[in-house]
C-alpha cells in the first residue's frame, strides 16, 4: 500500500507570503510490481491535485535485491 506523506509551508519572497506543498509517496513492495501496476500507481498519483512529480528517490537498503526491471519500467512511465 502505498502511503502519501505532506509537508506545507510558507516563505517570504518579496514581502508576499508564498504557500507552498510537497508530497512524499511511499511505495513499499515496489520490486515485486508488475509493469501494469506500475502505472496503475502512477495515475493513481497524478490524479492527485497538485502532485507534479518533480522526482523520484529509490532507496535500497545494503544486502537487499533490487529488479532492475521494475525500476526501469518506472523510469519509463
């Protein structure tokens, strides 16, 4: 399942107040997806309001096994 994390706030640019949002998807069990439900959760996202994707972290830990496949395949979309 995947879990949305938000960070809001507001900055001072030209003394006028600047509201700003950023949202964090975390996607475990990411490397046993299929391509189809790659892009499934991906429209998922995008259906979104305001959630642009600006770019993509993936963390692996040390030891662990990494499908390139389905890391190429969310590349991809």
């Amino acid at each position: 399942m995947m879990s949305r994390y938000v960070l809001r706030g507001k900055i001072e640019i030209d003394s006028e107040a600047i509201s700003y949002q950023y949202n964090f998807w975390d996607t475990p069990g990411f490397e046993s997806w299929t391509k189809d439900k790659i892009r499934k959760r991906l429209e998922g996202i995008l259906k979104e309001p305001k959630s642009d994707i600006l770019c993509m972290i993936y963390c692996a830990s040390p030891g662990s096994y990494a499908n390139l496949q389905q890391l190429r395949w969310l590349l991809d979309e």
